[in-house]
C-alpha cells in the first residue's frame, strides 16, 4: 500500500516535470514574451524568491478558508439537526437552502466585501456560504441513516431524544459529513479567493488579481501553483482526519 | 381472535410461526415500540412505556449492528449510560463482555468481529441492566449452524444465572422447543396464538433435538399445531 502510493506520486512528479520541461523549450525556443507565458524556470525563480511573501498570502486565504469552512459546517449541522424535528421545519428550511446554493457565489462576493469591508470577514461569510448546502444535505440525509435496530434498542431503555441525537443520530451522520467535507473544504477555498478579487488587503485571490492588472506573469502562476498546493494539503488535512474519526467505518477501511 | 398470552417471572416462552406472522411487531408491541391497535397490554402490570422508563426490558435484535464506533465495552456499557438508574453500576460491563466470552476481544469494534461474536454483545448489553423481561427477535438465525448451537447452550446458561422472563420468537421450531418452558404457536395473517406446547423436559437441554428423543415428540406436536399455508 505504502510502496503503491510512493510510486504514484513518482509517476505524478514525471509527468510533472515533463511538461515543465515542455513548457520551458517551447518558451525558450519561440521566444515567448514573459507577460504572456514564462518560462518554468522563471516562475520556479519567482517562487523560491519570495517564498516568505508567498506563504504569508497563502496563510490569510487558508485561515479564511477555514473559518468559513468551519462555520459554514456548524451552522450546516445545527439547521440539518432542527429539520430532523419535524417535517414543517424542513419544509421551510429546505426553500432557502436551495435559493443559498442557486444564488452564485460570484454575484453575492462584491455585496459581501461592500458591507464587511476589506478585512476576513467577507471572505470567512463566502466561504461559509459556499461550505453550506452540500453539508446541510449530507447532515440532513446523515442524522436520518441511524440504524432502525439501534434505535428501538436505545427506545426499549427509556433514552431520551437527546440521547439517541448525540449517542446514535450524530455519530451515524459522520461518514456523509466526511464526504460532503472531501468537496466543501476545497470549494472553501475557492470561496476565499473569489471574495479577495472583490477587495482585499491580503491574501493569495488578491496577490492573483493585482499580478494580473500588472502582467506581473510570475507572481501570477506562482500564486496559482501555491493555491493548488494548499488544495492538496487541504484534501490530505481531510483525509487525514476521516481516517483518525471513522476508523470504525467499513468505506474507510476499503480506501 | 388474537393473541392471549401471560408469561410468568422468570419464565421462558417461545413464540413460534411462519416469517410474516406478525412475531417481531409482537415482541416491538411489548416493548412499546408500536402501540397495539386493540386490546390491552401489560407489562409487569403497567404500561411498557413505564417499563422502559425503569430498563425493566432488554431487547435483542435479529442482526444486530450494534454502535459501530464503540468497543465491545463501549457497547456494552452503553445501556448503563442512557437514562442512568441510582443502582445502574458500570463495572457491571465488564463482567459482562466476560460472561459472554468476549473478555480478550473488549476493545474490539464491531466490523472486527463475526456475526456470533456480535450476537453475544448483542445478548451482553441487553442484560446488562438486569431487565425482567428479555425479548429476542430471532437472535440466532443470521448466525452458521454451529454457532447457533453453541449460542443455545450459552443463552441457556446466561438465562439460568439471570432469572428474568424471556420471549424468543423465532421461526425455528426446533429451537423453540430446545429452549423454553412453554411454546406459543402463531398462525394466520395477521397472527394469532393457534395453541399453547408445555415443555416440561427437564434442563440442562441438549444442543441439539436428536440427542433427546421425547423433545422431538414435543416438537412434532408444535408442528401439528401450525396451519398449513
């Protein structure tokens, strides 16, 4: 298993390369000019350059990334919970739901940043916004798998509606909160740049965003790279913490 | 019409007929799971609501998934934990998991163990809090041959040092005649009790039917008692 997936990772990394090093002769021998494409070999430069510069950007936009993530979750959690109540609460709840996940994020960000301001907040609020309904659904149809036996077991001991949600509904809803996680913590992400391109004093969107306004190329796909990086280490944080929570999980033994 | 049945302190009954019958909305009617739609229902004399409210029942299920992301004793503590009694005492688990035979698998989870392992948590958590009544829906019959015999032989034991009344309704004749002092027989749809078998054989039971002749006299009259379907 171990030996499997340090080859992948090799196989990953060559074929990574090879298309640097593809990019890079193309660049060099056509003479591309730098504020349309540069060379690898730049942006690598550039990167290792300012690589303090970098990582603080990146640190704003992954913080953000993940409060929102995290109230996002919590408020997801709390408004599933109060839908398992009763069926006229889901029958309100559900309607906004669906009006959240429809409205585009991209039309909400610059109404966001005109009233939080420039600072986190905005970016913690899209990031919460866009976390929301994949994990309301998950919640909702989580809470619900409990197992019927187990249920009637907790009933015949005279357990009260609180105990059955946090001794057998909220644990039974983990493995759906996990893979509506696996999508949301990345969409997060992507929440968090798209409401720094709204405005910003910091961060990796908005290093994106004036690199761009001054075909500053390098910074430009630098930044990207490191976005894409802090995606990976964002799905292996997830990975990481589903194997810890669900290793009673029969799905997560398999994987 | 129905079902007319009273069974005593500390008493065995199995209650025995065809899948569809009605056995397990019986046993969920007795512990208040469903109500009955007719009739009265008493349950140490007052409701099963209120036996429930005092853990005065323990209920053990066909397949039991038990609670995944706890440990054998973690499971088997579990009833001691919900609506905690005065005299609810958690040391009581782990004699328990031992007297099921699972004292080196106590840290186990679930998804490790085999379907009898699981069946014998099963049984340990639903004794754990000393019920009156144990009800068991077909506990042994997603359990291999040999495991099911074995389990007979354990119920009995635990059921011997425990004392309370049970109601085993099962779809196995045979093993309705193996374990209790008396067999209700169900038939029709929906269900009624089509006659009443006295066991009077005395224990310990063997494992299995053969090994004591007058028990097969026993079962026979259970299956004459059965409608044809």
């Amino acid at each position: 298993m171990k030996g499997r997936t340090l080859a992948d990772i090799a196989v990953a990394a060559v074929a990574l390369l090879g298309m640097a090093v593809l990019l890079e002769v193309w660049t060099t021998a056509l003479n591309v000019p730098g504020y349309l494409m540069p060379a690898p070999s730049a942006i690598a430069g550039r990167l290792v350059r300012d690589a303090a510069w970098f990582a603080s950007e990146a640190s704003v936009t992954f913080t953000e990334a993940t409060a929102g993530f995290a109230l996002g979750t919590g408020l997801a959690f709390a408004a599933a919970s109060v839908m398992t109540l009763s069926r006229t609460i889901e029958r309100t709840v559900f309607p906004i739901a669906i009006l959240v996940k429809l409205t585009p994020i991209v039309a909400v960000a610059p109404l966001f940043t005109l009233w939080f301001g420039f600072g986190a907040a905005p970016k913690v609020a899209i990031a919460a916004l866009i976390t929301f309904f994949p994990m309301l659904v998950n919640a909702f149809v989580g809470l619900r798998s409990a197992d019927p036996q187990e249920l009637a077991f907790l009933e015949t001991l005279g357990a009260t509606r609180g105990e059955v949600f946090w001794r057998l509904r909220a644990p039974s809803a983990l493995p759906y909160l996990f893979s509506a996680a696996r999508v949301s913590a990345n969409l997060a992400l992507i929440g968090a740049v798209v409401a720094e391109w709204t405005g910003a004093e910091q961060g990796l969107g908005r290093v994106i965003f004036v690199a761009n306004a001054n075909l500053d190329l390098t910074a430009l796909f630098g930044a990207v790279l490191v976005l894409a990086a802090t995606g990976i280490v964002v799905n292996a944080l997830v990975s990481a913490l589903e194997r810890r929570i669900l290793h009673w999980h029969p799905i997560t033994l398999t994987t | 019409m129905g079902i007319t049945l009273s069974v005593g302190a500390g008493e065995f009954v199995a209650i025995a007929g065809r899948s569809g019958t009605g056995k397990t909305t019986l046993l969920r009617t007795i512990a208040g799971l469903v109500p009955a739609r007719s009739g009265t229902l008493h349950v140490f004399g007052g409701s099963p609501i209120e036996a429930r409210r005092g853990k005065r029942i323990g209920y053990v299920a066909q397949d039991p998934r038990l609670h995944p992301w706890l440990t054998v004793s973690e499971n088997v503590e579990l009833p001691l934990r919900v609506n905690p009694r005065d005299d609810d005492d958690p040391s009581a688990a782990r004699e328990w998991v031992a007297r099921v035979g699972l004292a080196a698998a106590a840290r186990h989870y679930p998804h490790e163990l085999s379907g009898g392992m699981r069946q014998r948590v099963a049984l340990a958590r639903a004794l754990v809090t000393a019920p009156e009544v144990l009800l068991m829906d077909e506990p042994l019959a997603s359990v291999d041959e040999i495991t099911r015999e074995e389990l007979r032989t354990e119920l009995l034991a635990l059921w011997a040092s425990s004392r309370c009344a049970v109601v085993h309704v099962t779809h196995d004749l045979d093993e309705a005649v193996l374990l209790a002092d008396r067999v209700g027989v169900l038939g029709g749809r929906p269900g009624r009790i089509v006659g009443v078998v006295e066991v009077t054989e005395p224990r310990p039971r063997p494992s299995r039917l053969s090994q004591r002749p007058p028990l097969v006299s026993v079962a026979d009259a259970v299956r004459a008692l059965l409608p044809a379907s």
